[in-house]
C-alpha cells in the first residue's frame, strides 16, 4: 500500500556507462529469490559514501570504511560493490566482520582485483549468522548476468519489505556534455537514517575526482537520505554511496564550480526521488507527510521539532486515521527538547489551514477544514516557530495497522 | 487488555483522614460518565507536586505551579484539588487560563476559601476549548458526595481511554504509628513522563511539612512515574501530587530522619505500584517489560539506552508478536547516542536467556529459549553496558494493533 508510488519503468532507468549489474538467487534467507546483487565498476571510477552512525554498525559496514579509508593510501580503485538481502551481518561479532571479508575475497577472485577493492553490503534480520558458503555460491550466476541495463532488476535484488523495486534516473546536459544519472535504494522499516539510509545507491558517469565526490556524497545525503524517517529507528546497515565511472567528458575536480552546483543539484533532487520513494513505501504507510518547520533559530532545532513531530505515534495514527487531532502535533513540538520556546509565538499550519494561531487554537479555523486536508494521502504539516530564521524539512509516513502486521511477522 | 491489572477493590483501598473525595457526571465531553473529582483537604494537609516538562504544558498545570509557589508566600494552605477529564485545556491559549482560574474561583467559593488555595488539573483532549461552564455546573454535585471512602469512584473519574480504574493503598507502622496511604492514577497514551505522568495523586494522612514533602514528591517522581514510557509521548499534563493530610501523629519534618526513610520507601513502593498500573493499562498493551540497564557509566546514559529500546516500535512490536527478534534491541543500544559505546563488551539477557554476549550473538544462546520468554506476558530485557557501575529501569509495554485501534479512534 505504498503512497502515490508508481513502479519505476525499465526502460525508463538509464545505463550509466561505466557500470554493469548482475543479480543471483542465492537463497540466502529465502529461496526464488533475487537476493544478491553485483555492481562491477569501471577502473575510472571514484566511490564515496556515508554509513549510519548506529554503535552497532554491522560487519559490511566496517569493512566499507575500512576499503574506503584505503583509498587515500592506494591507487587500486573500488572495482566492484556487492549486496546481499535476507541477512543484515549486524551483531554477528568476529564471525560476522570474517563472513564480509570473505565476501570481498571471493567476489575478488572472479573479479581478478583485490579484496580491498569490494565494498560489501548487506540489508535483512540482525544478531543472525551471514551464510556465506550460499552468497559466495551464488556470485558467479552475477557476475554471469553483468549489463549495465539491469538497473530495474538491482533495485528488486535489494528489497527486503519493500512492496517494490525503487529505482529513478535522470540525463542532463552540464557544459554541454550530457550524462546520465541512476539510482536505486530500499528501505521501509528501521529508517531514521542519520547518515543515510539503508542502502541507495546512485552512479552517474561524470568523472569527478575523490575529493570531490566526498564531498558531494555528504551533501546529497544530508539533503535527501538524512531527511526521512519511518519509525524513528537508525538501522546498524544505513548506507549511501555515490559512484561517478568517469566514462562521459563531463569532468568535475572543483568544490563550487558551475559544473560542480549542476552536478549536485542533479544528483541531490535525484536522491531526494529515492529518499522519498523510502517513505512512501514505509512499512504500512497510507500518508506521505512532508514536516517545514520554519523560523527556528537553527536548522538544528528545527529538524528537533520536526522529528519529534515525524515520530510521534501518537500524530502518526491520527494521520492514519484521518482525524485532525492537532493538539498531538502541539504536544510533540512542546517536547521536543527546546527548552526556552515561547510558545505564544507559535503558529501551525496543514496545509493552507492556519490550525494554532499564537499558540492556542485558531479562532477562525474549523474543524471541517483540518478534516478535509486529513483526508488526503499527501499532507504537509507547516510549524512557525517565531525564534529566528532557520528552516529544515523531513518527510515521513503514517502509523497504520498494516505497519503493526508487517512487524509482528517479519521473520516468520 | 491490560497486563496483569486486577481490578482496585473498593474496600481495601484505606480511607485517608484529612481527605474527602467527591465526583460528579458535568458532560464535560460525553453525557453519562464520571469526569468531575473534588478532592477536600484539612487545613493542616500539606501539598507538593512534580509537573510535566513539556512546553506546551496545560493552562491548569500553569495554574497548579503558581498556587503552589504562592504557599512561600502566604499561611493559607491548599483546601482542594479539582479535575476534569475529557478536556486537557492545553494548546488553548489565554482563554484556557482564564477557564483553569474560573474553575479556582468557583470551587474557592463552594468552599469557602480563596481561589489560590485550589488546585485544578485536567486531561483528555487538546487544543479544544475547556466547556467551563459545564464543569462549573458540576460542582456542587461533586461537593455533595464528598466522602473519605470515595477512593474507588475518584479512580473511575480521573479516566480517559484507560481500561479500568487504578489505585493502591497500604497501612505502615512508623515509630509506632499507623498511617495509611492511598493513591489513584490514569493514563494510557501520551505516556513517557517527563517530571510525572498525566495525573497520579498519593495522599497520607502522617504530618510532613513543606519542605520535606516537596523532597519527598520528587523522590517519588523520580522513582515511579519519571521511570515508565508507553509512546514515548510527554503530555502536555502530567502531573504527580502527593498530599500528606496531617490527621495522624506521625510527624516528619527532616529529611533523611529515620522517620523520612521509612515514609519515603512506603510512598515509593505506591508510586511505583501507580506507575506500573499505568504501564499495565498502556494503549493496547498485551506485554509488561521492565528494561534494565546495568554497568553504564551514568544513571543518565543507562536511561538513555533503556529509552531507546522501550520507544522502539521495532523492540515493541517484535515483543507483541512474541517474535524473539532481538537484533532489534542490539540496533535500538546502537543508536541510543553513547558515542564511545564498546559494543565488544555489551551482553543481553531476556530473563534468564544470555542472547548477546561481547557484542554478538552468544554461541550457546538458542532460538527456542528466547521464543519461550518472549510467549511470557511479563519480561525483563537486562542490558550489561560493561563501561561501570551505574544503571537504571523502566517499564514499558509493546505496540500491538489495538494500540493504532484506540489512537485512530481516539476522539471520534
């Protein structure tokens, strides 16, 4: 029951020259399943990304940044990033960190590169064994399948609850040169990323220098992946990485540049795409709530406020149910940890509907009018603060029965 | 479906000399129920209270602290204490005041005294107006039925969307000297305490002045209702009052005396009792859980991971389905924001069962017995920080489908 998602179309996903996607069954958790993924890049390539902050960052997670951290002191680039479902590798200990080296070490192998030369991944159960003897098993059939049109068929190889493939792609034209941008991600549960979520992946074939691609991956993700939450739950495999292969004559090599800004805006609206794809595909989500709070005297206690608001289970089954039970919206904002707010200053809007005037109820509005933005599946949730300038924006979902069934049986 | 919660008897809930309790059907929000409770005071009771934190608090809790701070001030005592449910008279502006002094002002007169020495609480819905008018209508009703044995119906009158009635009472001998106490609470959604929970009241009939019962309120506080978490919700309400009536011989008027401790503990052990009433009653709650975390470096950081786990709607609602899937508390410690967290030394216990051990899963520990505890309706998940010697408990409930049920349905 995802909201206001359509499936993406393949042919629509353009192939970023530069690199190629295999996928296998490997039965790792369940069978007749995609379940393993291979991105194989071209040695032009430049990777950077961001991993979660969670203390318990799973094993693939470790070994990540462990291969990216080489980067600086190697001239082998990342040649290829394998994904497995069906298992996070998260509170798995030393087996765990052995079971993604091994990973790296057979895809390695097939691969004719280095083991440092693989990022692992992996998504599914936590505090579980990884069986690796089935995910090396099944890397040759990817490694069969590499093409660089398989970007619809990855995105399926990646979803664990996922009602559905999450893929965008966008071509633009920078200096002259097009190129071509293709993301994919997932994610529906354990999402409040707090340094990107559980797994996007976009590639574009611009060719931009290390430095640079560092750079541009924290900006995207604090403006996309770094908004959203379902359930208020920062998951121990969060990821998003950005790889540019260099493959068109787009070069970008400087913080700031004109080339630089159209590249970032480029590949920030489209992980905003992917990021919000995550939300509307939320575990049991039947709204799509967009949370502005505004004139905040940081961007840091306005994304307070608005998470609070985001994670309230309390307002998130009001928006299930369409009741426009507003004062829960007051209450989170009250709690939210900013300990000086005046509350007379503050004002709340759905929509176009001004709900709290000065802090208490607005004596022109009427209930008929919250009722009638409730009703609607997209709903933005606009609180003034009336501190300062600052702004931020997170997007979220409802709290719904389906989110409780999907939950109480995921593993079973 | 509350867990666990027998229903109070009327008779052995001890009168408590010094305090009358009387109620009244005002049709505050619906026709036909008890919202209305009056609670009179001898002259010589003393009063102290705990408030919530949330900057949104209620216009009768702005009230409540400004009566209270007045007792430096002034020698006239606090003679009754009034509460309406089904309103909470919060995110309602300076009207909600103005109605919080009118309700002082109609009570002082029925009892002849002055509006400062009244103390009006309200819960149930916010951003709506108080009907003050009905409420004023009510009370002489409520002063009609003004009894010391009316504890039963004053629990029946202070409820929301609670299942049942909540109160305890026990008799202590104190330096020879018996005294009863008495206490009744509501609450079941927007429930995580921030200095108390929406509406508990404790009252003894032992002689404590007012610098030692407002220590021992706090202490209280700190001990039962700050240590339970149904939503993770603060309310814009919660209150906590202890009355000590003064109608027995017992005096106590030193902290830390023999006398104190003894008070103290016995206060405690209600309070707690009270809190876990509500934890017992949460929305929706099929499980009771007490989270313990142990060997941290500071009672707040063992709070902080203890809240992690219990606001977790992965934790809550893997515990609703009996599903021993406990990587979901490994990531919800992760998260919990103890940057220098070693996960190599954390180990986890449900119950009996040793789950985690050094951070990953323990090789001994088997699926079966973890599904055993996890069919229990009362567990105890015990983390080990292994950073010192600090630790703290909460109490919690898991997140079932009934609890979207009744906060879908909430107002309708």
């Amino acid at each position: 029951m995802a909201v206001n998602l359509p499936l993406p179309v393949a042919s629509e996903l353009f192939p970023v020259a530069g690199i190629e996607l295999g996928f296998a069954e490997a039965g790792i958790r369940k069978q007749n399943r995609k379940d393993l993924l291979v991105m194989k890049l071209a040695p032009t390539a430049t990777v950077a990304g961001v991993f979660t902050t969670n203390r318990f960052c799973a094993a693939p997670v470790q070994v990540c940044k462990a291969h990216l951290e080489g980067l600086n002191i190697s001239d082998a680039p990342i040649r290829a990033l394998v994904v497995n479902t069906g298992n996070a590798n998260a509170g798995t200990g030393d087996a765990g960190l052995a079971a993604a080296n091994a990973t790296c070490v057979a895809l390695a192998e097939l691969l004719d590169c280095e083991p440092s030369q693989i990022l692992p991944f992996s998504t599914g159960v936590i505090l579980e064994p990884l069986p690796v003897d089935r995910l090396k098993a099944g890397l040759p059939a990817a490694i069969d399948n590499l093409r660089a049109d398989n970007w619809y068929h990855a995105a399926e190889a990646i979803m664990t609850t996922d009602t559905q493939p999450k893929a965008a792609s966008r071509r633009v034209e920078i200096e002259g040169k097009t190129i071509s941008l293709t993301g994919i991600s997932k994610g529906a549960g354990m999402i409040k990323p707090n340094m990107a979520t559980m797994l996007g992946f976009v590639a574009t074939d611009a060719r931009v220098s290390q430095h640079v691609i560092e750079h541009l991956v924290k900006e995207a993700a604090d403006r996309s992946f770094n908004c959203i939450t379902i359930d208020g739950d920062t998951s121990t495999n969060d990821s998003f990485m950005l790889v540019a292969t260099g493959a068109s004559d787009l070069e970008v090599n400087e913080i700031g540049s004109p080339a630089y800004l159209a590249l970032a805006q480029a590949i920030v609206e489209l992980s905003q795409q992917l990021a919000q794809m995550i939300v509307r595909d939320g575990e049991g989500a039947t709204k799509f709530i967009t949370i502005a709070v505004e004139e905040g005297n940081s961007v840091e206690e306005c994304r307070q406020v608005a998470y609070a608001i985001g994670h309230s289970p309390l307002v998130k089954t009001a928006f299930f149910a369409s009741d426009p039970n507003l004062g829960r919206i007051l209450a989170a904002v009250g709690y939210a940890g900013v300990s000086d707010l005046d509350v007379s200053k503050l004002n709340l809007y759905l929509d176009d509907v001004w709900v709290a005037k000065n802090g208490g109820r607005n004596p022109e509005y009427r209930e008929e009018d919250g009722q009638r933005v409730m009703k609607q599946s997209e709903i933005t949730i606009r609180v003034k603060l009336g501190r300062g300038e600052a702004c931020a924006t997170i997007w979220t979902c409802d709290l719904s029965h389906e989110y409780v069934s999907i939950n109480a049986d995921y593993r079973s």
